[in-house]
C-alpha cells in the first residue's frame, strides 16, 4: 500500500503518510484511505475536548502558582496545548476526495 497512517505522539492520532502522488494511487487505495481518515477525523473532536481539559487544569495550577519560573512553565504548556488544538483543527477540516 503506498498510504500509511502513521501515529503522531503530539497530536494523539494517526496521520496518513501518502507515499506518491494521491492523484497516481489506485480507486481501490482512495477509498480505502478516505475510509480509514474519516474514522479518525470523526474522533478529533474528542481529542480536542481532552486537550481543552488539560488546559483548563493546567490553568488552574497556574491561578494557584507563585513561583514566576512555574508560572512561565504552566504558560508554555498551555500554549503548546493550544498549538495542538489548532493543528487537530486544521487536520478536522481537510476532506479529501476521490
């Protein structure tokens, strides 16, 4: 197959890895992918709730912390959680067709 669907740690799904060109890939291989994307789309939005929680917890520490180094921390992981949530959007709204 020249479609892989290669798990990303940072973002917590799999993303598919087109080995050519989709417009030289066989029907059968399209509707394959397309199939295997659109459960995996379909799952982004929970994904996306679960990052919103940890953000919210992540603030949370943050309304509590003192510690300007911590705080600074706690903000960096808040944006890089952000990030995440952009990118799961973006992946969301790419429908590919045949």
């Amino acid at each position: 197959m020249h479609v892989k669907f290669i798990y990303d740690l940072r973002l917590g799904i799999s993303v598919p890895h087109i080995e050519q060109e989709w417009d030289h890939l066989d029907e059968q291989t399209k509707a394959n992918t397309l199939n295997k994307w659109e459960q995996i789309r379909g799952a982004i939005p929970d994904r996306v709730k679960q990052m919103e929680n940890q953000i919210q917890s992540v603030h949370a520490q943050l309304s509590n912390e003192e510690d300007f180094e911590k705080s600074c921390q706690l903000n960096e992981e808040m944006a890089e959680l952000a990030s995440i949530i952009n990118d799961l959007w973006i992946l969301f709204r790419v429908t590919p067709s045949l």
